[in-house]
C-alpha cells in the first residue's frame, strides 16, 4: 500500500515505523503493568532489550530455514557463484523476518533475563511478556498491511494493493486483507490477557494461554495468505506446523503441569 | 575502588550518540543497532550503581536517553531494509530464481 515514505529527505520504511511504534507503546503497557508490582522503567526497558535481541535473532533463523533449498543449493554448488551473487543469496535468504522465529527468540532472550528471578516475581514477569507479544503483534500486522508483504489471497471483496513499488506484480488485484484480520485477532488476544493480568486470574499461565488462542487463529489465516515465500512441509506451511507445536504445548502446560489432566488420569484409573 | 557507575555512564553516553550518528547511513544500521543496545545496557547498569551508590545520575540519564533514541532511528532504519529484502526475495521466488 504505501512501503515508504519520506521524513527530511530521508526514506522510511511504514512496516518499520509500525513496528517500532509497537514497540514504544510495548515498553510503555508494560511499564504500567509493571509499576504496581514495583518493576523499574530499567528493568522493563532491559527485558525489552533483550527480547529485542532474541526477535531480530529468532525471526531472521527461522527466514533462513524457510528458504534451506536456495541455502542447500548455494552450498552445494558454491564454487559456481561469485562472492557477490554468494553474499546477495545470503543476504535474501536471511534478510527477511518470521514471526514465530522472533516469538520463540524472544521469548528465550527472556527467559535469559529472567532466570535469577523467583516466586510471583517471575510469574508477573512472564505474564507482561505474554500480555505485550500480541500488542506488538498488531502492530508488525498494520505494517505488513502497510507494506504490502504478507499479503492475502487474490478475492472477490477486499482491498486492491495499488502502490507497492517493491513488489508490482502484486498491484491492481483485489486481496483479502488477512493483515489486517490478523492484527484485529491479536489485538483482541491482548485485550483478553490484559484483562486477566489486571484481574490477577491466571497468574504465570497468560503465556501458556497465549500459546493456546494465538496459534488457532494463524493457523486458520495461513490458509487466506496468498504471497509464495512462506516454506511448505506436507500441504501446511511452515506457521502451520508451529501453530501446532505451540497449541501442544500450551495445553501440556495448562493441563498436565496444573494437575488437570493429571486428576482426570487418577479418576479413569480408580474407577 | 568506588563504583558509582561513572565508567559505564560515560560508555552508555558514548555509544548512544555513536549510534544516533551511524544511525543515518543505510549500509551501516546494523553497527548503530548493536552499538545502540549495548550503549542502553551501560546506562541502566551504570544508572544501577549510581543510585545504589547514591551518586548523581544525569550522565547516566543522558546516556539512557540518547541510546533509546539511536535505538529508535537504527531500528526504523535496520527494519527498512527487512522489508526492502523481504520483497525482492518474495519478487525472486515468484520469479522461479
């Protein structure tokens, strides 16, 4: 729609004004949600930091991974490329950001920070860490939807991308505009672990829920995203396969680690 | 020796307007983004110790500030290119290269 625009002669990318954007507004929910358990500005800004870390590092691997044949053709028939065509593969191929990589980095750049901490401590921590991911979330979406990538399929109702100056042969075709549905979702997911941080129900859970809503609903969106750089495995993208992952986890979590499952086991057994 | 954080204050302060200035060149983001986290890592840690310390914090402060700012501008420009790569990958993939 509108990849860049200019600031004192200067071209800026939309998708990173949104998300920097989203990160600000991050750091600030999170430092309120902070102060009433006595969390520094610092601590908050560090923990972002190297969530920050953790995203940038998660989401390029997790890119590169989505592209290992172009990466597997490069190595296996390297002394035909140049240094320069050799470098702009490598460039491509990790150049390029995937949501769930940045998830799963940041959220171990965090769990970095926060292994010293103990008890409610730790638990309020993970749970601003799982009530902020989707708020930046809706955020990334708006600029993907801004920037044209990410886009959804080719559909009768819609928006027309009409100005993407990086990616033409996208331009004039009606598209369901899965972004910004998906920015709707997350938005909503976030306003739910908000309201139960604010309540304090659930408290160390609200990742494990996150893990258990947010999957569901990329899962069912894959299937109305229309660009061709996602990788494949078995008919389901590789955001599919994770989704998957992620649900399992999160219900192993909430289930078995709370004895839920565990009680229901023990009833089966005894009658 | 007394540690009031004065060192790491002063490389908080150093590395953020490093990073405010590299932040404006396109092929060099990456080092104002580096620089810019790590600049921010010096001034909360030396903020830390001067106030355990009890000595001033304004270099500190200054520091904090000027490396969210050189953050800021390395991250806007660093994700420019994230998008820019994005979409000439996706271009090249469509185009079967």
């Amino acid at each position: 729609m509108f990849p860049y625009f200019e600031i004192f002669g200067k071209t800026v990318g939309s998708y990173a004004m949104a998300s920097v954007a989203g990160m600000a507004v991050c750091v600030l929910v999170a430092c309120r949600m902070g102060r009433s358990y006595k969390i520094a500005f610092e601590d908050i800004l560090l923990k972002m930091v190297y969530i920050g870390i953790g995203l940038i590092v998660g989401g390029h691997a997790l890119y590169g991974v989505t592209h290992l044949p172009r990466l597997w053709e490069l190595l296996t028939h390297l002394p035909d490329y140049t240094f320069k065509d050799a470098i702009s593969v490598v460039v491509t191929c990790f150049g390029g950001m995937v949501f769930y990589g940045g998830f799963l980095g940041g959220m171990a750049g965090f769990a970095l920070n926060v292994r010293k901490e103990q008890g409610e401590q730790k638990r309020v921590l993970w749970d601003i860490f799982a009530v902020v991911i989707p708020l930046f979330h809706t955020f990334g979406r708006i600029g993907c939807f801004l920037g044209g990538c990410c886009y959804g399929k080719e559909s009768s109702w819609g928006f027309i991308v009409y100005n993407n100056t990086l990616q033409p042969e996208i331009n004039g075709v009606v598209r369901i505009p899965v972004q910004l549905i998906e920015a709707a979702c997350n938005f909503c997911i976030f306003l739910f672990l908000f309201i139960l941080f604010k309540k304090n129900m659930q408290r160390g859970k609200l990742l494990f829920y996150y893990m258990l809503i947010y999957p569901v609903a990329r899962f069912i969106l894959e299937f109305f995203r229309g660009d061709a750089i996602r990788g494949f495995l078995w008919g389901l993208s590789t955001s599919q396969w994770i989704s998957i992952l992620l649900f399992l986890v999160g219900l192993y979590q909430l289930l078995w680690k709370s004895g839920k499952a565990q009680d229901v086991f023990r009833i089966k057994k005894t009658e | 020796m007394e540690n009031n954080g004065k060192g790491l204050s002063i490389a908080g302060l150093v590395l953020g307007i490093v990073a405010i200035v590299l932040a404006w060149f396109t092929m060099i983001n990456i080092i104002a983004l580096i620089a810019a986290i790590i600049g921010l890592v010096c001034a909360v840690k030396g903020k830390q110790a001067a106030t355990a310390a009890g000595a001033p914090t304004g270099l500190a402060t200054a520091g904090l500030v000027l490396s969210i700012i050189g953050l800021v501008l390395a991250a806007i420009g660093f994700l420019s290119c994230t998008l820019c790569i994005v979409c000439v990958g996706g271009t090249a993939g469509l185009m079967g290269l």
